[in-house]
C-alpha cells in the first residue's frame, strides 16, 4: 500500500488482520457487520484520498463478503463503484 503515515499503516494492518479473522467466524452476527461497515467506510475514506491498487481490492473483497452474508453493503457499493469511475477502475 502506499506509504501513509506509521498510524494509518498499523490501523490498515489492524483492521486486514480483523478481516481475516471475521472470514474464519462461523457464526456472526449484526455486531460483525456494524464492524466491517465501520472498516469499510474508514477504507473508503483513505481510498478518496489516493488511489492505492491493494486498498482497493481489500475494500473489494471487504464488500463482496459483507453481499455474500446478506449484509447492508449498498452505501458502500455506491461509493467504491462512484471512486472507481473517478480513477478509471
């Protein structure tokens, strides 16, 4: 990922690390989902910022099992999809 500033790279770290763990989970519940929503618009934050290729396909992947789960991914949807016209992605 780009180089951002030492706390933004350890919360990218913490929160991938959180990912990996929420997709080994088998039961979740809405809390988990409140959390990845919460990651994910942080992401999407960084990502309006600065193009960054691994930050888009975390938030990518972020968002497709956040759909898979049936969870409410539409607001994030719109927003990745509106920042991926804006960098030709």
């Amino acid at each position: 990922m780009k180089d951002f500033t030492k706390e933004v790279d350890e919360e990218l770290n913490k929160i991938k690390s959180d990912f990996s763990s929420l997709k080994k989970l088998k039961r979740l519940n809405s809390q988990h989902e409140d959390k990845l929503i919460t990651d994910i618009t942080g992401l999407l934050g960084l990502y309006q910022l600065a193009y960054d290729e691994d930050l888009r396909i975390l938030i990518y992947k972020m968002i497709d099992f956040g759909d898979s789960k049936l969870w409410a991914m539409q607001g994030s949807k719109y927003l990745f999809n509106k920042l991926n016209k804006k960098y030709n992605k």
